[in-house]
C-alpha cells in the first residue's frame, strides 16, 4: 500500500490509522495539523481515521519559537 506524505511516496505494509503514522514519524500529535486528501482530521480523530491506498497526506508541525 502507497500513501504520499508531504509530497514523497511512503510504502506501508498495511492500513494504519493516522496516530500510527504520526509515531512512525516520531510526532507529537498535540503539536502537529493533518490533512488527508484535503481534508483536515481532527485530533480527536487521529487513531480512528484509517488510511487508504492512494491517500495524500500534508502533516505540518507546529514550531514555537521567540
């Protein structure tokens, strides 16, 4: 199965929930937004929303800063 995350191909050996991508990245999901083919998945309901073959992905990370 094929997803393409922030614009790069990403292989993935089976469906996974976005929380589950999001560890894989090693992402904090209090600090990050995730869109799934345009759409944005609200925290809530990140270990709920599966991801499909084909899914394009966009994953910003919140940066604080001074």
């Amino acid at each position: 199965m094929q997803v393409i995350v922030n614009g790069e191909p990403v292989e993935l050996d089976k469906p996974v929930t976005v929380g589950e991508l999001l560890g894989r990245y090693g992402l904090v999901p209090a600090r990050v937004a995730v869109e799934v083919n345009q759409r944005i998945v609200p925290r809530a309901d990140y270990g709920r929303t599966v991801l499909d073959d084909g899914n394009q992905i966009e994953i910003v990370q919140f940066v604080g800063g001074g």
